[in-house]
DNA sequence: TTGGCGTTTAACAAAATTGTTAAACAAAAA
DNA sequence: TTTTTGTTTAACAATTTTGTTAAACGCCAA
C-alpha cells in the first residue's frame, strides 16, 4: 500500500460526487476531479480506466442507491397515504441535499439512452408495481380519482424532483436567495400532498425506521 | 450572394434545432452541427463566431418563444380553468414534438446559470403574475384548494414537462414503443388537469385563436 | 466585363482533454 | 534485507474539438 488513504479509489469517487450532484459541475473534467479529490489526473485512470467508465459506475451507484430508498419506503407496510408522504418528505430533504443529483442522472441518461436498459434488465421491480394493489384500493373506496399507477406515480416523481432541475430558474424568476428556495421546497412537501390527495398531509412519526 | 441558400445562417440554426431538440444529440459538435446542415464546418464560426456563442442565440430564441407562447396564453381572458386547460394542452403537444427541447433548456442552463439571469432581466413578466388574480379568485370561491402562484404554477409545469426529461427512463422502466410513450402523454393532458383541478377537463374549442 | 461584396470552402493552427507509460515510492511479506 | 505488491506521480502521446485564415466562388452593379 502506498503513503496516502487507505481507499483512495472511494475518496474520488466521494469527491467527485460533490463535484456534480452538490456543486453542479456536470462537465467536469478529469482534472477538476482529480483536484477536489487532492491526487494527480493519471490516477483516476488508473482505478476507472476511462472518464466514460467513472461515470457510468457513478450512475450506476445513484440508481441503485435511489431504487433501493424507494422500494424501502414504498414496498413497506405503511397504510397508503402515510407511505406517499413519507416519500415526498424524504425524497424533498434528499434533493435539498444534492441539489444537481437528478440534473446528473437526467443528463447522463440523455447522453447513454442504453445504459439505463442494462440497468433495468437487471432489477425487474418497478416502483409503480409496489404501490399498484394500494392505489387501486384507495380507488375502489373513492378516496382518490381513478389513475394508473403508472402516471401517479410520473405525477409523484414529477412534482418532486421538477422544481430541483429547474432550480436556477425558479431563483432568477423569483428572486430567491439560497435560504428562500429551501424554503420554498420544505413547503412544497405540504404542496405535493394537497395536489395529490386533496387533502392535509398527515404528521409524520416513524421515518427513521425506513 | 454565393451560390447556396438565400439564407444558410437560418438553415444552420433550424438544422441545429433538430439535432437538439429532436433528435437529442445535446452534445453535437459544431462538425455534427455543419453535417447536418451541409455545410462546412468553418460556416458556423462565420455565422455565430463560436459554438458557445450559437448556443446562447438557440436558447435565447427558445426562450424567448416558450414565454411567449405562455404569455399568449396564460395572459389572454379566458376563463381560469379552461386557460390551463389549454397551456397543458398546447404545452404537451409541443412536448410531443419537440421531445428533448426541455432537456436542452435545463441542461443548458445548468452549465451557464448566469444566462438566465440576463435573460429574465430583459423581461420581468413572470407567468404567475398573468393567473395570479385569477388563482387568488378561484381559492376565495373555493373552487380550488389554497396555494400560490408560485407553486401552482411550478405544479403546472412540472406535471406537463418532467415526463419529456424522463422519456429514455420511462419508457425502459414500462417497455413503451414510441407509440405507446406518445399515447401516454397525451392521456396526461386529462391527468393533470384532474390532479390539478380534482375535476374533469373541459371541451377546448378555440385552440387556434391563440 | 470587371470590380466589389457577401458567402463558402479547404487547409491550417491552437487549445483542451483524454489516455498511456515507465519509474518512484511505501509498506508488508518472504 | 530483499522482494513483492499495490499506489502514486510526472512526463509524454494521441485524440478530439474548436478557432483562424486566405483563397475561391458566384452574383450584382457600375
């Protein structure tokens, strides 16, 4: 082993994910990576082989980290409205955190259309099929309009993650300060369940249990 | 005059136009631009000096043409419901045409967020500004539940836009042809009315006055 | 018909970025 | 101690992409 960390393979990776999904630089180069993350250019193809390879395992990781956070809350056995709120709640506070996350994989994607087969083939279950029994349920009893699972939950997805693409935007347009957005995002929570559901958004309690 | 189109400069910009917006080439090269033009390559740095500064003309005009369009819209005297029931039809088969202009637009703006600020200096009527009044009616008749401008609209456009960002996935994750994706936007004009309004859409008539 | 002018092109130059290699280095194992 | 192994680096090479220039071309007006 050499002087330097002890995994230094992950210390690139870490850096570079600050480096696009919390600064935003979605182009960065190998070099701008290899400075964030303090080691020469040549080591990051030393560990990724490419700059395309680098990426892909980025992507890669994201979409299996953001798969398995779904399927924990919406696979779970919480009663169907509590189950959506949750997911607004913690997907909301996640796109605070890495604000230029979806940006990254809506762009990566659009670069590789064929990369997200490879990733779908591999893990069949689909997030609307976790939810679909339940949602049809609420229908039977009236609770909510009849709607498939699959726009529900494009309508889920969309109302979430949208107003985190268009983050420069919406701060321009509205003059927001950093602090005023993140306030603006916490209260959409509340929003996304009224839009959905047509009615208040029920408290919260065991989130750290998912 | 040389011996070619009367006016090569437009053709670049429409042939560039596809290539983004279309075909979703949204890292062509200024070869790629000029292939598919047919011309040669040195044309585009004659025309527009550098592929940055063409950049900044294409997302200009489509700016500019995308706020006009809702301006159009959103600021004509219909009433409240049927003016969103048209911006979500008109801007979901604009969608449907133009499959990746939203991918151009956010990650264009992502690269150079200061653009936007120049851009929305120049005109500073915002589109929720042009409902404003007649949202704040609606939710003192309680034909709508409470919420701002601000958020109303930000649903509005999430609902209608996030699925074109989405398409490779959406497609993969549900197995859609072309076909079937177009189908399933188009059924979206209904959905998000009926998420938005809790209601059904209303008949559009005079589509073509606007 | 000729000279000017905008347009178009090919060939060239420059820059930016990625990818490769061989050698130095530290630490653990032999 | 020497060897081995994995890590790190600097220097180099190749490629890709962008930007420049000077000359050719065709049309129109003088």
């Amino acid at each position: 082993m050499g002087i330097e960390e002890a995994n230094t393979e992950k210390l690139i990776k870490e850096k570079a994910k600050i480096l696009f999904f919390k600064k935003g630089f979605l182009n960065a180069t190998t070099q701008e990576i290899a400075d964030e993350a303090g080691v020469n250019r040549a080591l990051i193809h030393y560990y990724f082989r490419s700059r395309e390879q680098m990426l892909e395992i980025l992507l890669d990781e994201v979409l299996l980290e953001k798969k398995e956070r779904a399927r924990k809350i919406l696979g779970s056995d919480l009663p169907f409205k509590e189950k959506i709120a949750t997911y607004v709640d913690i997907t909301v506070d996640y796109g605070i955190a890495y604000p230029y996350l979806e940006n990254f994989i809506i762009s990566e994607i659009a670069r590789h259309p064929e990369k997200i087969k490879d990733f779908c083939s591999v893990n069949r279950k689909k997030p609307n099929d976790l939810i679909k029994k339940q949602l049809e349920e609420e229908i039977a009893n009236e609770k909510i309009a009849p709607i498939s699972s699959e726009q529900f939950m494009v309508n889920l997805i969309a109302l979430c993650n949208y107003p985190l693409l268009a983050k420069p935007v919406l701060q321009t347009i509205h003059g927001m300060t950093d602090a005023a957005y993140r306030k603006f995002l916490l209260e959409r929570k509340q929003i996304i369940f009224r839009t959905i559901f047509n009615e208040e958004m029920p408290e919260l309690t065991k989130k750290e249990t998912l």
